[in-house]
C-alpha cells in the first residue's frame, strides 16, 4: 500500500476509516476471524486442544529481541481487516443473534479482543528470528480506553468487517484502532470503534517484551501519533486523579453535601436515618450479580481467561442490570473504559455485580466489578480483577439512583465522572 493512499483521522468522538477502501475489495484482507485465531496460534507455536499443562515455550526466551534490533514501523503495516461471516454461516449466526435479530454486542467485544491482539502481530518485524522458531511473544490487554456506538444496528445475518492498526506505541506497549462496519443498503456503515492498549511480554508472559518503534509515513500519521502520546497522558492524568486514590475536588464535594442534604431528614437527629425522595431508589437496591464459572472453552492463547470472554459476560449483565432498572430495552451508547488488573485462570469462579451508580436524564452509568471467588475461605477474600463502565440509554427519563452511604457516593461521584467523559461533557 501506497503511503499516501493510507488516509483516515482520529476523533475525539469519531474514528473514520481509510477513506481509500473500496465496497468492493477489502485491503490487507486476513480472512475470516477463525482463521485469524488460527494463524495466530501458527505463529506463536501453539497447538490446537486444551492442555492442563500447556507446552513449554521457555526455549524461545533466549529469541526474544533487544529494542535495538527492531526496524521503526508505519502504522500501515499494521493495518489489516477480517470479515465475520454471518451471511454464510448459519452456525455462527446462531452464536451472535439476539432474539429480536439484531448481533450481540457482547460477541462482537471478544472478537474486537482477539483481532486487537492480531494488530500487534502485523505490527512486529523481527529480521533476526529465524524462519523456523516461533514468535517469542506473549500479549495481553492492559485496557479498553473507550467504545463508542453509532446509531446503525448491526443485523445477525450480514458480514461484519474489523479494521484496525496500531496507533501508538511506548517500549513494549502498543495502542491499536478497532472499528467495525456492516455492509447494509449496499455500502459498508460504521457499528463503533475501540481504542486498545496492549502490552507485549515475553515468550513465558514473565516480563515485558519490546516492540518496534512508529515512524510515521505521512502527515497523517504524524497526527494520530500524536494523538496516542496525547491519550497516553490523559489516561495517567485521570489515574492519578481517580476517585478511589485522591479526595473529590470542591465542586464534587458541593455537589456531596447537595445529595446529604436531599436524603437526611429535618424532622429527627437519629443517627443513620435516611430518606428517599420521590422518583429515586437507592443505589443498594439497584444491581444485578452473577456468579460464572470459567471453562477451557473460554481460555486465551496461554490459558488465562480470555478478556474478551470477560468482556462480553460483563456487557451482557450490565445490559440486564440497565433492562430490569429502565424496566425497557435500554441502548448501549458507550463503554468508557474497561481495566485488566489480574490474570483469570481457566478453573475460576467468577462473580460479576452490575451497580447503577449514576443517573441523568435517560441516561444509566452502569459500573460492573469482577472478582475471582476464593473458593477456599467461602468468598471471604474474593480479588477484584475488572472493573467496566457502561452507559446506556432508554427511551424515557429514568428513575433517579442515590447513594446511601459514603461508600456509594464515591461510586456515585466516580460514575457521574465516567458518563461526563462518555458524553464529552468534561
């Protein structure tokens, strides 16, 4: 591909694809997602079957490159495509389909996963390595940084196309652009698009791994690297600033006093007594939980649970928590981030709790926490190893949800964050 034919923009709200692509032919075409897996697996040396005890890959350890020897790479020599067949393949249509028709979101979150992963690969050029010896890499998702939804519906019975490319990338981190279309009324029409921030480890997944620098081909990728290095800092800037790790600032504690206020009432000094105003409930009694065990049937390339598995079980409970809330069909509108902190092994008892945390207008902001049962002391000592924001929409003004103790107004306060930076309010 011809550098300046590579032409595409970033958006804060908005990632368009290369402008070049044509209806009729799909450029860097990888195939189908099954045979993107399968590739993948080829090359990372991996058999096909579940082992309780996977191959040893310690003897590509002594392969792994030194940042030295890695070639600066362009965005486009990342940049491929891969096509989920729905339109000829009636058993995967039955894997995606909702009831109504339409495609489970939740399905198209794993695979959007999986070929974020296949980005990173098309983005690795390693000249030392010989052709016979597999790739000495592991990857894994750090984070999704945020998911945004056109108003288009993805039907269960067309193509889905996913298009991405790597964006940015630090030593041994890498940012990829995933995005999705349909073909309908005879043109391809964008369903979303995703920032992932991958991480590159070694062949034993014991240590970071680095990975080829970006030189920019174009203008235009000068422009979205930038953007990744802009992203890059306000991802640390809202870390350090999260609720759970600094106090609210001056308007956020206003706004604390504002709902004490509203919920204690004047009539009594009894300590703890609260009090709900009309049209509200309280956040206590607005969450949906599920406990889910893990099988090899969800794991990824090296066992672990595959983020994509824990993606799309996170969406489907916070749809359901949003549904029995709304008491309608509420629409997904954005994913604000979703954080990867520990692994998941495959034999894991899984609990995934859906609090509505935040409300405005008919807007839910759904915070979903998974956590790993430590089966050993009955649940006691439980980790924490995700945690997802989700806001949706219904069609009319939702019930207000308050928080009842200190506790839940910082969830509350973390959840007004999440919808104000879903919704480009801040």
């Amino acid at each position: 591909m011809a550098s300046g034919s590579f032409h595409f923009y970033l958006r804060r709200r908005q990632y368009s694809p290369p402008t070049h692509i044509k209806e009729s032919a799909v450029p860097n075409e990888s195939g189908t997602m099954a045979e993107v897996k399968q590739t993948m697996m080829k090359r990372l040396g991996l058999e096909p079957g579940y082992q309780p005890l996977p191959k040893s890959r310690e003897h590509l350890l002594k392969y792994q490159p030194k940042l030295a020897d890695l070639p600066p790479r362009a965005m486009q020599d990342s940049f491929t495509s891969a096509i989920i067949p729905l339109s000829t393949d009636r058993v995967l249509q039955d894997k995606y389909v909702t009831y109504l028709g339409n495609v489970r979101m939740g399905r198209l979150l794993e695979d959007m996963d999986m070929f974020a992963a296949w980005c990173c690969h098309k983005h690795l050029a390693v000249p030392q390595l010989p052709a016979d010896v597999h790739l000495p890499y592991t990857f894994v998702t750090i984070l999704v940084d945020r998911i945004d939804f056109t108003s288009t519906v993805a039907k269960g019975t067309e193509d889905i196309r996913l298009s991405g490319h790597v964006s940015w990338v630090g030593t041994s981190s890498m940012e990829v652009v995933v995005w999705l279309e349909q073909k309908q009324d005879g043109s391809y029409k964008k369903l979303t698009r995703a920032l992932f921030l991958m991480a590159a480890r070694n062949a034993t997944n014991s240590a970071a791994a680095p990975v080829n620098p970006i030189q920019p081909a174009n203008e235009e990728e000068i422009k979205i690297l930038a953007g990744g290095m802009d992203r890059k800092r306000q991802r640390q800037i809202i870390c350090a600033q999260s609720i759970f790790k600094v106090e609210p600032n001056d308007p956020e504690q206003t706004l604390m006093y504002e709902l004490y206020k509203r919920t204690t009432p004047t009539d009594t000094m009894e300590l703890n007594k609260r009090i709900l105003p009309p049209n509200s409930r309280w956040m206590s009694d607005s969450y949906q939980m599920s406990t889910v065990p893990s099988f090899p049937e969800n794991r990824n390339h090296h066992n672990r649970v595959f983020g994509g598995f824990l993606m799309r079980t996170a969406l489907e409970i916070s749809w359901a928590a949003a549904f029995l809330y709304c008491k309608t069909r509420p629409k997904l509108e954005h994913i604000a981030d979703i954080s990867f902190e520990k692994p998941v092994s495959v034999d894991s008892f899984i609990k995934m709790t859906a609090y509505v945390v935040y409300t405005k207008l008919n807007y839910m902001q759904i915070m979903t926490v998974a956590e790993v049962i430590d089966t050993s002391s009955g649940g006691d000592r439980n980790q924490t190893t995700n945690t997802f924001y989700y806001t949706f929409s219904a069609p009319d003004t939702v019930t207000e949800v308050l928080p009842r103790s200190y506790h839940e107004t910082m969830w509350y306060i973390q959840g007004r964050r999440k919808f104000q930076y879903s919704m480009g309010l801040n």
